[in-house]
C-alpha cells in the first residue's frame, strides 16, 4: 500500500517536473500553427507563420548569421580549447592553476561585462563591427567552456600515453591525432555542445559586438518586443525540432556505427564528405568576404525594432542603387549606450527627449531644410516642438500620445470621465495595467493632478508619488511591459495605459476596446530622424529622410506599424482607411495640456527613479 | 666487443636538484640488463632519457656509436614497456599492438600477420577484438610487451613491468620475459627496485643510489663481492664489521685476526668485512674465535635466522639447525666467506 502510495507520487513528481520543462515548449509549437497573431487565443490551424518566415528576408539572413557564427565560433573554439588545455597539463602547477583560474573568470562573469569589454576592445582597435567581431567574440566566450570540459579528461590520462605513442613512432602529431584525441572526445564533445549552444543563443555580447547590420536571431527577437510577432514561434519550432532530431541522432550514432552496412558505407565515403565539408567551408568563407567587403555607397540606419516596412528599405536601396545597413533597438537608453560607445551610424531614429539630448551633447548635424522638398509635407502642428525647436536636428517619423485603452464591455462612460483618476476608481481593483516605466507613469500622476509632466518641483513630484501609491493601495494595478499588447488583444483586463500607436493596432484586432486620452493632458510624442556628426555620406542621409516623408512611403509605413504618420497626405489616407474609426490613430491634436517629453536633468531622474522603486516596493 | 648503448657520464637535474651525478654504462647486444635500486634512486630517469622523453643535461648517449641525445623518441631503435602498461584504452588488443606497424603505414596483410605472431609469443591468442580494459593486469603487460616488440627494436627497455602484480605472477612473467628475450634475442634494459627479480633474470646487474652506479657485474658479483657497504647491504642481508687489514690475506676485527683471500689493500688500511648470513657455522663455543649468546630464532620457512649477540654486536646467521635461546655458541667461517671492502667514505 505504501510502495505503491510512493511509486504513484514519484511518478506524478516526474510528470510535474516534465510538465515545467516541456510545457512552454510545447505551447510555443502549438502556437507557430496558430491562425491568427495572439498568444493567447487559438483560433485555428494555419501555416501562415512559416510562411511568413520563409518570406522575412531579415529572419532568415539572421538564421543564417546565428548558425553560421555557431558553426565557426564551435569549430575554433574547440581546437583552440582543447590545443590550450592539452598545453595546460603540460606546465608548470602554478602556471597551471592560475590559468584555470582565469579561465573561469569569463565564464562566471555576468555577459554584460565581457561584452563591455570586447566591444571596448573592437573599438579602441578601430576594428570595424560586425560579422567578424561577432564571431570573434563568441570564439572569446566559448573557449573557456571547451577547456573547462576538456581539461579534466586529460587530467585522467596516464601521463605516458603521449610517451607511448611517440614510442611506437609515432611523431607529436600523430601522437595528438591519433590517441589523446581519441581518448579525450568525450570531453571535446561536450565542450563542443556547450560551446555551440552558448554560441547560438547568445544575446547580450552579440548585441554589443555587432555592427554593420549583422544581427543574429537573438538579436531579432528581443528587439521586437512592441509586437511579439508570430513568426519567431514558427522559428522555435524548426529549432526545437534540429534539436531533437540532433539528440536523436547523437544517441542512435554508436548502434548505428557498430552495424555492418555502416561500416561499409563509412569506408567508401570519407574523400566524398571531406570535399563536401570543403566546398560547404568555401561557401562559407566566400560569404565571409562578402560580408566584408564594403560598398562605397551606403547608408547606416538605426531604428527600433519592429518600426518600418521592411519592403522601403529594399525600395530605397533600389531607387538610389545604394545599400543600406539597417540595426534595431531595443529602447532610446540602449541606442544611447551603443551610440556613446562609437558605434558610428548616419541616421538614427530616437524619440524626443533623446533628441534634445544627443542634440545637447552636439552629436547630430543641423539639417539644412533646403536640401528636403518633401518637408512641406508634414502637418505644422507637429514641427518646432519644445524639445527641437525649428527643427534644427530632427524631422519627425512617427507621433502619438499615451492613453487608457479601455474594454467597452466592462469601463462605463462615466467612470471616464474623471480622466486619470479612473485609474484609481475601486471598481476596477486588480483590473488594470500600468506601463512599467517610471517617466510614463509619473506623467499620469502628474497629469491628474493638473502639473507640468516635466516638473522639477519636488514638492509636485513627492505629490505624484503619493498618487501612484494610493493608486497601487486602491486598486492594485499589475506593472507590464510591452506584453501588454498581446494581453490586451486577449482581452485580459479592463483597463491598461497603451501608446496610441499600439492601441490603433489592439483595437484592429479587438473589438470590444476604445481609446481615451483624458482632459486633464497627456505625453505627446514624436519619434524623429536625425543625422549624425558621424554621417559620411549625408546626400543619402537627405535622400533617406526625404524618402519617408513621400505620401505613399509614408501611408505604407503607418499602415503596417500601426502609428501615426506626420506626413498630412498618408495620416489622413490611413485615418480614413485602414483605421478607420480608430479613435487611437488620430491622436488629438488641439488640448493645451499635452506636452512633450522634455530632456531630464540627472539629479530629477534619480530623484523619480527612487520615488518609483518604493511605488513598485510597497 | 662494441657497446650497443653507451651512456657517458650523463648527468640530469629537475628542480636545481641533481638526480643523476654521472652515470657511466655500457650495454651490450643480447644482453639483459638491470638497473636496480632504491626508489628515486634515478633508474626511471635513466630510462627515459635512453628511449628519448626526457634529455640529458650533460653527457654523451651512443647507439651504435652514434651520439643520439637529441633525437626524438619517435626516430630511436628503442620501445619501452611502461610501468603501468599505457595501453590505448580506445583501441582493442590487436589495434594496440598493430600501433606502430600502422603508424609506418604497413600493409594490411602484414600487420595481420606480425600481430598474430605476437599475440602468440605473449600467450593472448584468441584475444584480438577483446577490449584492453577488460583484460586483467598480467594480460594487459603481455599486451604492452607484444606492442613494443611487434617493432622489432634493438633494445627494450621495461620500467618495472612487473609492479603491479600479485607475488605469484611476479614468479610466472619473471620466467616468461626471461624466455620471450631469449626467443627475440635483444637486448632487455629492465628496472626495478626488487633485488630478487633482478639477481635472477639478469646477465649483468647495475646497482644504483642517488644518482650513482655503485657496481655493475654479473648477480654473483655483486651479491657475492659487493664493492661497498649499500651494495652489500642492499643485495641480500648481511653482518658488516669494520676491521683492518693487517696485511694480504689476513685482516682483523673484533678483537681477532682471520686468514683471508683479498688482497691489495694497503698494510693496516681501515676496511669493512662482508660476512653473509648463510656463511656463518654455529658451532660449539669452544670451536671457534668469536662466542656469543643466542638472542632470538625465527623460522623463515628454508632455513632459522638466529641472531647471536657477542662482545661488540649481533651477528645475523641463516641455518637449518636449532639453536636455543641463551646457548652459548661458537660463529665459524672459512677464509672464503669473508670479503673484504673498501670503506666507504
Ligand atoms: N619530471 C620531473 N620533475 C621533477 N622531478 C622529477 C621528475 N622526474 C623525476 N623526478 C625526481 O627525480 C628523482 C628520481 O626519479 P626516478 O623516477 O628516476 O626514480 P626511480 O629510481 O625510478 O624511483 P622508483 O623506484 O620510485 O620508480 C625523484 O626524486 C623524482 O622526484
Ligand atoms: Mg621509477
């Protein structure tokens, strides 16, 4: 009775732990298959996502980077691991131990450090960003893995075996070839897998190190966060499956080797494979070069992820026989630090208050309006704004504000009307997102209560803290990121602040929401292109800005991000079209409560940034 | 007759320690030979700077004449038989033994052949698929000797080869290495620190301590004329009275003067005696010079050891007889028994 109590709840132990492992593996798959762009509701079987992979020119190149890195970084890294802990065994023990030590220093050290430090290196160096770096640097970080896993294995060996060999004729070499590496591959393997599996799913060092529009799947992925898009569980799937069919094989390979016809067929193929290997190793490099060589004409463009057509790009690389160089990221403080870090690009896309810092810190060019004729085209309201004024630096691409996306279903009209403070109404308790962002979220408190949202006043900032505080004691709000679109499309909660961009594109998918921006005032935004001091080849940079601002770019552009064009023409086309009757793409333009984003001295954004820690911490 | 290997006062020093002082040593074609010593004593060192992993520091190496100190390991006419076999664990029997005919790229047909050749000579027939860590450790030195000796070298050189076998068979390989390097006809260097092994197998015996050759000659030699105090001490046991030898032929300790056979000593020259436990007679106290009381008797099995406590020390004698304890008893030996030996300084 009690064995069989004991098998039962070992059994259902295992089943939980498999259920925790496998489980969001699973959920991913089922997902790739799934009709339509939400996580959470399946609405049917489709191939639409692979599809749509195949099709992303900028997956796949990054398919492509994040396997062939791997594929090269494993390679040398385990020869030059193994060659290093081979040598290892041999010194002195001092020697010895300190450089196991230091081995271990990259592999405990947080990513971010030992990517700091490369791409310091690669800069100081003035080596050029990109592919190689890339590889380079994964080589760096995935060497100590090979020497950790092989060094013990010689460790095991008879310190004479090397003798031995050698004994028998055998010369260094072969000695090496022909039995300390034989008896080391377990070793070497495991190495190897770690190194790959380092390699191929590495972020933060990648996104350090790279440049030059070299981006790998991480990379990708993480700088999509606005619109988790589909496309990248199609992808999982695919790899999942390598793996498993990897794993597989791995484990059948030594029963496979010991049949006969195996053999066999192992003898006749060996110069058949290594020419394979050799012409797949020729492509390779080939690819490498091209990579590497550089075009005279190109532009550098630096965008957040997932804010563009992809297919302008190709149009405008087109139109100008040019070739652009296109990098994403994640937030204007990472563009910031990449930036700062003398990654060099010719037109950069931040949003306003990063403007007016890089502008401060005299790191764009003014442009010269004459040089843009399709500047007449957009909307007035939207230039010589606080943060740029007379658009010396910047011209605007996107714009919007923030509001309360609200599920009509459930928020009655008159609770809006007490604009901010519906945030705080009891009835809604545990039924609210908030953006976790600090500057975001004392804009609503400082917006409710009738301030300036760039106060300085400590005084009006100790009230918003108050505010958020009583807010988060009366109807506990859940802080979210950008997860918030899809939660929203799921229809998840009654209320959550969205910018308007994403809310045009929520409500495209739900319904049952609406947009509010209430009275009281709101954050506006633009989002402008800027050009470097940096930039070399600025008639492109012009072309570029100009390029955009064409009334059919410009729609295409918005139609497919979701946000609010500057450009007169395609606002009005989109506004009438696509989203008509979206109250979250036409943000209003009229309420003289609506501010700017302004530049922040340091010593308020600390003080904000402290008040917001003890918000989320109470 | 010309030496096969000749070392000419080689020296070496790891860690600004010297481990070997100088070593002078001719080896010859066919021969067996044993370098014998106490451990770290610099017989592994020896070794391995005639089959080429470690160099010499000082000094001349010759095969043939040729001086080869600096050839590698890989390039010498020598294969060596380690202590702890070194076997290729990721190779079955026959492809550890195939090693170095594979290595010179041999053909196929050939490797076969010498293999099975081999196997035989060591007693493994049969055993070629088998995995070499499954073999027990007399199989596994078999395979290690096969695998040098599929070489053909001049020399073999073994590092105590039979060290990690059981007392029994010790006994067996010792008679069976004897009867392979009869059947080969090459020469055996062979090492090890059991003077037993080394007086039975070898055609010259080469007694080492501390980075010196104390003697080299043939296992009567040196076990029956030890050149100085450590060899006596070390090959077998034996009584070791200082004395003086009052002239040739005659020499004198413990009060007493006994006829010899050793000569050329200076007159009244401070020596040291060899007398060897199984030489000594006991017999009855008023027979001989030295008297002495029985102290203890062990059986050892062949023979009693009984130590005899007289006026200036205990006297080590190995006999048939019994003898009781608290007897008092005569020590008798003939000129022949005592060998006289320089002191050491
Ligand atoms: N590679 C080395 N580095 C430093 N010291 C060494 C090295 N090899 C040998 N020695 C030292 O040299 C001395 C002689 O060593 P060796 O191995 O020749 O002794 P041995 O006579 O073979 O002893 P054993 O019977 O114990 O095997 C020892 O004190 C040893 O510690
Ligand atoms: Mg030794």
């Amino acid at each position: 009775m009690l064995k069989k109590l004991a098998r039962i709840s070992s059994g259902l132990y295992v089943a939980l732990c498999f259920a925790f492992f496998y489980v969001p593996i699973i959920i991913t798959m089922i997902f790739s298959f799934n009709s339509s762009r939400s996580f959470a509701k399946y609405t049917g079987f489709s191939l639409r996502w692979y599809q749509a992979l195949i099709n992303d020119s900028e997956i796949m190149a990054a398919v492509g980077v994040s396997v062939s890195v791997a594929l090269f970084a494993t390679a040398i890294s385990t020869v030059l691991g193994t060659i290093t802990a081979i040598g290892l065994s041999k010194s002195r023990r001092i020697l010895k131990e300190w450089i196991l030590n230091i081995n271990n220093i990259p592999i405990m050290n947080p990513d971010i450090v030992t990517a700091i430090g490369l791409m310091i290196l690669f800069t100081s160096l003035k080596i050029e960003k990109g592919y190689i770096t890339m590889l380079l640097a994964h080589i760096c970080f995935c060497t100590p893995y090979v020497i950790t896993s092989v060094y013990p294995k010689i460790r095991e060996l008879d310190n004479n075996i090397a003798n031995a060999a050698m004994d028998l004729g055998a010369t260094p070499f072969q000695a090496l070839v022909k039995v300390i590496v034989p008896m080391i591959k377990p070793g070497i393997y495991a190495g190897m897998l770690l190194a790959f599996t380092m390699s191929i799913d590495d972020f933060v060092i990648s996104y350090f190190v790279s440049g030059n529009g070299v981006e790998n799947i991480s990379m990708i992925v993480y700088n999509a966060t606005k619109r988790i898009n589909p496309t990248i569980n199609a992808l999982s799937t695919i790899v999942i499956l390598a793996i498993v069919f990897a794993v597989v094989v791995v484990k059948l390979a030594p029963k496979v080797r010991s049949t006969s016809w195996f053999c066999a067929l192992n003898e006749k193929i060996p110069k058949k494979t290594r020419r394979v290997f050799e012409a797949v190793c020729g492509v390779l490099i080939f690819v490498i070069l091209l990579r590497c060589g550089g075009d005279a004409k190109t532009l550098k463009v630096y965008n957040a992820g997932e804010y563009i057509d992809d297919s302008l790009v190709t149009a405008f690389e087109e139109e100008y026989g040019c070739k652009v160089i296109y990098e994403t990221f994640d937030s204007n403080e990472s563009m910031y630090t990449k930036v700062m870090s003398g990654e060099k690009y010719d037109i950069i896309i931040p949003s306003d208050y990063m403007i007016e810092r890089l502008a401060k810190e005299k790191f764009l060019q003014e442009i010269d309006k004459d040089r843009l004729k399709n500047l007449g085209n957009i909307m007035p309201r939207l230039m010589n704004q606080p943060f740029d004024p007379e658009n010396k630096y910047s011209i605007p691409y996107f714009w919007g504000n923030v509001g309360i996306l609200y599920d009509k279903t459930v928020v009655k009209t008159e609770d809006l009307e007490a604009g901010w403070e519906v945030l705080r109404n009891p009835a809604y308790k545990d039924n609210i997102y908030m953006y976790n962002s600090e500057r975001d979220s004392f804009m609503i408190a400082l917006k409710a209560l009738g301030y300036s949202l760039n106060t300085s006043d400590r005084a009006e900032l100790d009230r918003a803290y108050k505010w958020l505080v009583e807010q988060k004691e009366r109807v506990n709000p859940i802080y979210m990121g950008d997860e918030v679109i899809d939660s929203m499309i799921a229809g998840n909660k009654a209320m959550a602040i969205v910018y308007s961009g994403d809310a045009a594109y929520i409500m495209s998918e739900n319904e049952n929401l609406g947009f509010y921006t209430p009275q009281s005032g709101t954050n506006l935004w633009i989002d402008g292109m800027v050009i470097t001091n940096e930039c070399k080849n600025d008639d492109l940079a012009y072309k570029w800005i100009d390029f955009m601002l064409e009334p059919q770019n410009a729609s295409l552009n918005s139609e497919t991000v979701g946000y609010s064009s500057p450009v007169e023409e395609a606002y009005k086309e989109i506004s009438m079209t696509v989203y008509a009757d979206n109250e979250a793409y036409v943000p209003r333009q009229d309420n003289q409560n609506d501010e700017f984003f302004r530049y922040q001295e340091p010593e308020i954004k600390r003080y904000c940034a402290e008040l917001w820690t003890k918000v989320k911490s109470q | 007759m010309n030496a096969l290997i000749e070392l000419k006062n080689i020296t070496k020093t790891f860690d600004d320690q010297q481990i070997l002082k100088g070593i002078n040593l001719k080896i010859y074609e066919n021969e067996f030979l044993t370098l014998l010593g106490p451990s770290g004593c610099g017989k592994t060192t020896t070794l391995r700077i005639i089959a080429g992993f470690d160099e010499s520091d000082g000094g001349e190496l010759l095969f043939d004449g040729i001086e080869i100190s600096k050839q590698p390991p890989y390039k010498r006419e020598v294969n060596t038989v380690f202590q702890k076999y070194a076997l290729f664990p990721h190779l079955n029997v026959f492809d550890n033994i195939a090693f170095g005919l594979n290595i010179k790229k041999t053909e196929k047909s050939v490797v076969k052949q010498e293999v099975e050749k081999m196997l035989k000579l060591v007693g493994l027939s049969g055993f070629e698929k088998r995995d070499v860590t499954s073999l027990s450790g007399g199989q596994q030195q078999r395979v290690a000797i096969a695998r040098a000796l599929i070489n053909k070298p001049k020399v073999l050189l073994l590092d105590e080869p039979l060290g990690a076998l059981d007392a029994k068979l010790r006994k067996e390989m010792q008679f069976e290495l004897k009867k392979i390097q009869k059947e080969v006809g090459i020469t055996f260097i062979y090492v090890t620190h059991d003077q037993e092994e080394a007086l039975s197998m070898s055609d010259t015996v080469v007694v080492m301590n501390d980075g010196y050759i104390q003697q080299i000659g043939t296992p009567t030699d040196v076990y029956n004329e030890p050149e100085n105090r450590f060899v006596a001490q070390f090959i077998g046991e034996s009584n070791i009275i200082e004395g003086t030898m009052i002239r040739d032929c005659l020499v004198a300790f413990d009060d007493f003067e006994f006829e010899c056979v050793d000569k050329g000593f200076k007159e009244n020259e401070e020596i040291e005696v060899v007398l060897r436990p199984e030489d000594i007679d006991i017999v009855a106290a008023d027979k001989a010079k030295l008297t002495g009381t029985v102290t203890s008797i062990v059986f050892k099995g062949v023979h009693y050891e009984i130590m005899v406590q007289s006026k200036y020390r205990q006297y080590m004698i190995h006999t048939t007889d019994y003898h009781e304890v608290g007897l008092e008893v005569g020590l008798a030996f003939g000129p022949e028994d005592i060998h006289v030996m320089w002191k050491m300084v």
